[in-house]
C-alpha cells in the first residue's frame, strides 16, 4: 500500500511539474489553449514513467530502484574512479 501511496503522489507531481513547465510556453505561442497545452504535457509525461514501470514489472516485481528509475532518479551504480 505505501508503495501505491509512494507512485500516486510522485504520478501527481509530475504532472504539477509537466503542466507548469508548459504553460509558458503555450502563452507565447497562439492557438492552443493553455489548460489543453498543460494537460497534453502532463499526460505525455505521466505515459512515459507508466511504460517504464510497466517494462521493469514484467519479472512481477517492482524495485524502489526502478521506481526512483522511472521517475529520472539514477538506478546506475556509481562506476570506481580511475586514477
């Protein structure tokens, strides 16, 4: 259930922060409505960290690394520096 609670609230602020992100640009540029500007953004973001999500459940399980993946969180391990 906290896992749920964890991808509903992040699913939510990407949106926020998509839909934000797009409003001024959809003032400078004519035609578009606004609200249909930040909503198709919102959308097209929350679809492409749900395809993520869907491609790494498909062994069944769903780790807190590939969640944070999803989401533009780095999953790589940190590689031994080179001297």
């Amino acid at each position: 259930m906290k896992k749920i609670q964890d991808l509903a609230q992040r699913i939510m602020a990407l949106f926020l922060s998509s839909a934000l992100a797009i409003i001024t640009g959809s003032a400078l540029i004519g035609g578009i409505p606004v609200w249909k500007s930040a909503a198709l953004a919102g959308f097209t973001a929350i679809a492409k960290v749900v395809e993520s999500l869907a491609k790494a459940s498909i062994d069944g399980t769903l780790t807190k690394s590939e969640i944070d993946g999803a989401f533009g969180g780095s999953t790589a391990k940190k590689s031994p520096k080179i001297r």
